[in-house]
C-alpha cells in the first residue's frame, strides 16, 4: 500500500519543478553564516513535512492559469512563515517532538525557539520585500496578525467548556486556516489578479485549512506518538477543548461532564489524555468532528470546480481530500 508521502508527492506531480524551486529557495534563504544558527536551521528544516502550504500556491496558481516566475518564491515565504509558527507553538505548547525530531524548545531551549522562529519570520518578509508586487508581504502581514489573534483568542479559552461549537471554528478559522486561505489567495492572484477569483480561492484554502486542524485535534486525541510522529496529547494537557472534546461534552450527562473538566484541571496528574479517554467516550464526538472537516473539504472542492478542466485542478481537489486521510 502506499505510503501517506508517496500519495501526495504523486498528487504534487503538476507542481514539481515549482516545488523544487521553493525547496531551494527556502535552503538559500535559512542558510546562515552564524554556525549556530545554521545548526538550528538545518534541525527546523526536518519540521518539513509535507509542505502543503507551498504545494496549494503552486497548485492554486496553476489551476487558475496564473502561475508565475516568483510563484516559487511566493510558495517558499508561506513555508517559512508555517515554519517559524510552529517553531513558536510547541513553545506555547510545551511539546516534546515535531515530526520525529526533537521541537527547538527541546533540543535547545525557549529562548531559541523564540528567537529562531523570529529569524525565520524576518527571512521570510525579507524576501518578500524582493518581489515585484507587494501584495504577498501585505497579504502574509495580514494573515500572521490574524493567527496571532487567533493564538490569543485560544490562550484566553482553555478550559472552557461552554464555549460554542462556532467559537472553536472561529479560533481555528483564524490561527490555522488563515495560512491556507493566504496560500491558495495568493496562489490565484499573485501578484494583483483578479480579486473575485482570489476570494474564491481564500475561501477554498480557508475550508480546508479548518478541516486540517479538526483532524489534526482528533489525532492529537486519538493517534500514538509513533504514528503521528509529534507530541500528542498537548491540548488536553494545555486546557485545550477542541472540536472532538466539545462535541463529546456537548452529548455527555453532568457526571461525564464533571470527570471532563476534572481531568483538565486536577493538579498533577500525569498523563491527561489517557484519564479522558477512560473516563468518556470520545468515539461519537471524534466521529462527528471527522465528519464536520469531510463537510468543510466538500465545501472547498466545490469552490474549484468551476475552473477550467486541468491535471492542476484534480490534484487540488485530491488534495484537499488527502487532508482527511493523513495519520501524519
Ligand atoms: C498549530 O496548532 C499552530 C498554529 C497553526 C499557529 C501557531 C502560531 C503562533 C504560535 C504565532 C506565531 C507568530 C509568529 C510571528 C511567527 P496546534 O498546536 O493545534 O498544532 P500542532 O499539533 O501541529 O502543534
Ligand atoms: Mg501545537
């Protein structure tokens, strides 16, 4: 059977020169004469997964007949933007791992992490000051302002199980899903365009991002370390009430509900998702969770299939599909 990457690097087919293009510019633009920070970046580099994000701007630009010679450059900025936001997150977070290797804030320690991840932003929006348009560094300024908020937002959250269905969408709209809308809005019309086409695009990238990160709440609830190859468990441990808990609390009596919020805030107990997975059952709010992101990715598909028949478009739409299945 294949393998999650092989899949989607057969998806990425239209796109891979581009997405050489982006790898090498991101390589160019990490490389550092400081010993140090080179170590550093060479370590974040293996943070590089899938690059999905770079992926939908080659994709998206393609798909709307509007690629570019700077689109690899404009994919190469997402990614580093992603990259120094998950160098920061797994500060908040406290995690341990990040695909199979160790978080800055392990290896190295928080202040690293924070001042590495601010080098990586700097390098990105360095880059972007290069391209002939300015609407990347304006759009991506945005974007980062709106995540920053949404960070903000799920900071002054946890622990809170009265929150509504929508305010969960609405703080993952804004700190995951905003990156993808940018991508794919950039993709389309970078570097002006047509803004009609872009919106559409935003709203594609928007719906799936929002599916990305309610599976990846459901796998941060369900899969083993091994498999995801990150640190699971850190919502439950940082107070997070994500779209699978809250659904799960929604459906619960108030004896379930109590053990719930209990094992969020007990003091010291060790491991917190294992006490929530034995004391309800996440089966029924995951499942419905999964189906809310399947929704969202119908949603996005829908916003494609309106452009001109191309190998680009079915890839972007088995793209947005391939978010559902990842284990990764
Ligand atoms: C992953 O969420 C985190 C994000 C999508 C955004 C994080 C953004 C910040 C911390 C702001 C950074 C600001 C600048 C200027 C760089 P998650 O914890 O649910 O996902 P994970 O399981 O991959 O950790
Ligand atoms: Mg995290």
């Amino acid at each position: 059977m294949k393998g999650s990457k092989e899949l989607l690097s057969e998806l990425l087919a239209p796109v891979a020169p581009g997405m050489e293009r982006m790898r090498a510019i991101l390589a160019a633009q990490v490389d550092e004469r400081s010993a140090a920070v080179r170590d550093m970046t060479h370590h974040v580099a293996r943070f590089q997964g899938k690059q999905l994000r770079g992926a939908l701007v080659l994709l998206t630009g393609e798909a709307t007949g509007n690629t570019t010679d700077e689109h690899a450059a404009v994919a190469a900025i997402v990614e580093m933007i992603h990259l120094a936001t998950l160098v920061h997150d797994d500060i908040l977070d406290g995690a341990e791992v990040r695909r199979r290797v160790a978080c800055v804030n392990q290896r190295w320690d928080n202040q690293i992490a924070v001042l590495l991840g601010d080098f990586l932003y700097a390098r990105a929006f360095a880059l972007s000051t290069q391209l002939s348009s300015r609407l990347c560094s304006r759009l991506l300024a945005e974007t980062t302002r709106t995540l920053c908020v949404g960070e903000i937002e799920q900071s002054t959250r946890r622990y809170d199980f009265e929150m509504s269905r929508a305010d969960y969408e609405s703080i993952a709209a804004a700190k995951t899903a905003s990156l993808y809308a940018a991508a794919c809005e950039l993709g389309a019309r970078y570097p002006g365009g047509n803004q009609e086409l872009g919106a559409r695009m935003a709203e594609a990238g928007r719906n799936l991002g929002l599916a990305f990160q309610i599976i990846d709440d459901c796998l941060d609830l369900t899969a083993r370390e091994e498999e995801l190859g990150k640190s699971v468990g850190t919502d439950v441990e940082d107070g997070k009430v994500t779209l699978p808990v809250l659904l799960t609390y929604q459906a619960a009596d108030e004896g379930v509900r109590a053990a719930m919020r209990d094992v969020y805030t007990r003091p010291e107990l060790l491991d917190r998702r294992a006490a929530l997975l034995a004391v309800c059952d996440v089966g029924r709010g995951v499942a419905q969770a999964q189906a809310r992101a399947q929704e969202l990715v119908l949603s996005a598909q829908r916003s494609v299939t309106d452009l001109p028949p191309s190998e680009a478009r079915r890839s972007l739409e088995s793209v947005f599909a391939f978010v559902l299945s990842r284990s990764q």
